[in-house]
C-alpha cells in the first residue's frame, strides 16, 4: 500500500460535487491545526502537560458558549470526540446530578426514559444502550409539517411516562436535524422541560453554528434555556475532523457528574475551584487537543469572516431549493427555502410520482449514475420512498448546483426506459 493508493481510493471531500455528508472539506488554517497538534503529540487530560492547548480550550469553549448564551462565571464547555459523544456525555451528566445516587449505585429501581424528536439523530438510542437505560426508552416525540418537535406531543408523553411509574430525567431537542435540517422550538419545550424538572440538552452539532449569522442566528432562538448543548465546527464550519464541543450554562455540573478520584493524575481540583484538568469534566481520559482548530480557524477567519462563509451556504442552499421547485422534473420534499443547508426532493418526469418502489428505485438508480458525473449525494426514505437529500458547503457554488440539476434530469430521462 503506497500513500498515493490512499489518496486515489479515498472520497475527496474537496471536490465541489461532494454533497453527500454534513460535512466537506477543510482549508489550509485547518491543516496547519492539524500539524502542530502532531508535532505536540500530548494529552489534553492535565494541565501539567498541556498548559497552552488547556488554555486555549478553556478559552475557545467559553467564547463560544457565550454566542448561545451561556454567559455565566460558570459557563463554558469542553471539547469531545464528536457529537454522539457529547449527546452521550449530556445524559450521563442529566442522571448524576438530577439523581445523585446514580452516581455510585447505577439506575436502581428507576425505569429512566428519555425524550428525543421522532427525527432526532440515533445516539441518543445508541447512548441509553451504554447507559443501561436501553433504547426503547427512548421516547420519540412526534413533529409538525416542517419536522419540528411539537412541545404538547411532548408533555403529553412525559405525563404518560410518568403514569406508568417511569423515570423521565432528560429531553433531546435539535437543531439542524439529520434529513430535513429542521430547529425544534427551544423556548416552548424549555418550558414543558422547567414544569417537570427535566434536563434540557439541545443537539446543535449540525445546525448550532448558524449562531454566527445575525440573519440566521434566530433559529436558535431559546437556547440559552438549555442545560447542555452540542455542536460541532467540523461539520459546518469547515474545521477539520473532529472538532466537537459540550457547551453549558455552568460546568460545575459537568464537574459534579464527572469527576472520579484519581489523584494521582488529578492534582489540582479543590471544591469550588476552577477546574484545569480538562479530562476530569469528561468521560474520556485520553482527550486531543481539537479545539486549537476552531481557535486558530477563528482568529483567521474571525467572527466576520465565519459570518459571511455561513450566509453564503445558506444563500446557496435557498437558491438549489428554488431550481428544483422551478424544474418540471423535480419534486420539493423539504421547505422552499430549507431551513438549514439541505435540500431534499425526487425526481419525477413532469412532477408526477410513481408509486413508493418506483420512486424509491429512481433515486437510487440515478444517484448511482451520478457518480460518473462527478457527484456524490445521497437519498433518505420518506412516506413516497427514498428521495435525495443534498447537502451543500461554506464553500460549495451555485454552478455546482446548476450542474447537479442538469446531471439529475439528464440521467432521469434515461431510468426507467
């Protein structure tokens, strides 16, 4: 195996046609982060023996914590190996410090369920698994038209929980979810949440950095009310894989739920004291030093320059929505414009659908022969079978767009003859 094998066998993110994923390619900034944290080859577990990269974490969480709200002498985050992991490191959290004594003892008696949209991302199954609690309670929460968490579906199932003698300890609202790139509406599920006393955690890592947009930035409109949120520059921000944040209101509870005695890694922890030894707030003890490339991708790009990367992404995203709502062979399955970076629809001669197989069988047949042209998109399934859903980049043109509509229709008078 040579390195030039890897390269030409591997997807190369950096191309235009790439928009398959919630996440592309990164830049040079990205790069050179990478670089230095190889050169530095250390642990981001205890200050002892990462001073600079702890201080820069600290430091980048809390600024970036303060765009969402979170703007208390206690507030902040740390940096995880992705999102899944910060969902999961949120509940862990939710149970220790709403049931204290989950800590040591485990679940006990309690039947613990937990709240998520119905088109939330599947950690949260995949975390009540490793948490004991098992993934069917997990309790989805029906959506409206737009794929938003409808907040009276969910108080109505936290009543039934509770009827039934179960646990409920923690809701999953998102923003920006998988397939349709929908928010949920944080203000009015804060408040079903703060009526049962239940932990609030928003997964923002795909959506969250809309934050940076004065136009944009009101789909997170509430999210100052959570008790955790996760969000993930690496997806679309460009900031190269992974970089990953646990954001919160206050970390002492991150602390409180977290920390374990081991003194003879953690040597600098007092009660109340800030903490420094980063890997203390996690579930990791092993922790890279991630968060340099959102920090030095910052400084370069500036809150500006991040600004105008998320504008145009989402200026492009409305302008593919609009051709294929023009084109006569193109069905809208999402909003017009979506409400984050995806944009999801069929193809069908003259707007009209088959039936679910036919539909389902044109996609897939047209998204294979796509790759010939120089496109990589993927489909998800809905109630008329799997449609595409393609997902565009800070950096992705509107030529490219214009050529994805082009190759779709070209291919699409071919299938099915």
């Amino acid at each position: 195996m040579t390195v030039e094998q890897v390269l030409k066998y591997s997807v190369n993110t950096w191309d235009q046609g790439f928009l398959d994923k919630l996440y592309s390619s990164t830049n040079a900034v990205g790069i050179i982060s990478e670089l230095i944290l190889a050169v530095l080859n250390t642990n981001l577990h205890v200050y002892q023996v990462s001073p600079a990269l702890t201080i820069i974490e600290k430091t980048t969480a809390k600024a970036f914590a303060s765009l969402f709200g979170f703007n208390g002498s206690h507030a902040g985050g740390i940096s995880t190996q992705g999102g899944s992991a910060s969902n999961t490191t949120s509940i862990i959290i939710a149970r220790n410090i709403l049931f204290p004594e989950t800590k040591q003892n485990g679940n006990g008696t309690h039947q613990f369920v937990l709240f998520t949209s119905a088109h939330g991302h599947y950690s949260l199954e995949k975390a009540a698994q490793m948490c004991g609690l098992g993934s069917n309670n997990v309790i989805p929460v029906p959506v409206d038209g737009e794929g938003r968490m409808i907040p009276s579906e969910l108080d109505t199932l936290i009543k039934k929980s509770i009827s039934e003698n179960k646990t409920p300890f923690y809701v999953n609202a998102t923003a920006g979810t998988t397939i349709y790139g929908s928010y949920d509406p944080f203000t009015e599920i804060s408040k079903v949440c703060k009526s049962h006393n239940l932990w609030l955690h928003i997964d923002a890592s795909w959506g969250g950095p809309a934050i940076f947009s004065p136009t944009h930035k009101s789909k997170l409109e509430g999210s100052h009310l959570a008790d955790s949120l996760a969000v993930n520059p690496h997806k679309m921000m460009n900031v190269p894989l992974t970089c990953s944040f646990l954001l919160g209101p206050d970390l002492s509870k991150f602390h409180k739920a977290n920390t374990l005695p081991a003194d003879y890694l953690f040597h600098t922890i007092e009660d109340g004291s800030e903490v420094w030894d980063l890997a203390d707030l996690t579930l990791q003890c092993g922790r890279r030093g991630d968060s340099l490339k959102l920090a030095l991708s910052w400084i370069y790009y500036g809150t500006a320059g991040f600004q105008s990367q998320i504008d145009h992404a989402f200026s492009t995203a409305a302008y593919f929505s609009q051709l294929v709502s023009e084109n006569k062979d193109l069905v809208l399955v999402s909003s017009n414009p979506p409400p984050c970076l995806q944009i999801c629809f069929y193809h069908a001669k003259d707007k009209k659908l088959g039936n679910k197989e036919e539909n389902t069988k044109t996609t897939q047949e047209v998204a294979n022969k796509l790759l010939t042209r120089g496109f990589m998109v993927d489909y998800a399934s809905g109630e008329k079978g799997k449609f595409f859903r393609a997902v565009v980049n800070v950096q992705t043109r509107r030529e490219t767009m214009d050529g994805l509509v082009k190759a779709i229709v070209e291919i699409g008078e071919g299938v099915g003859v």
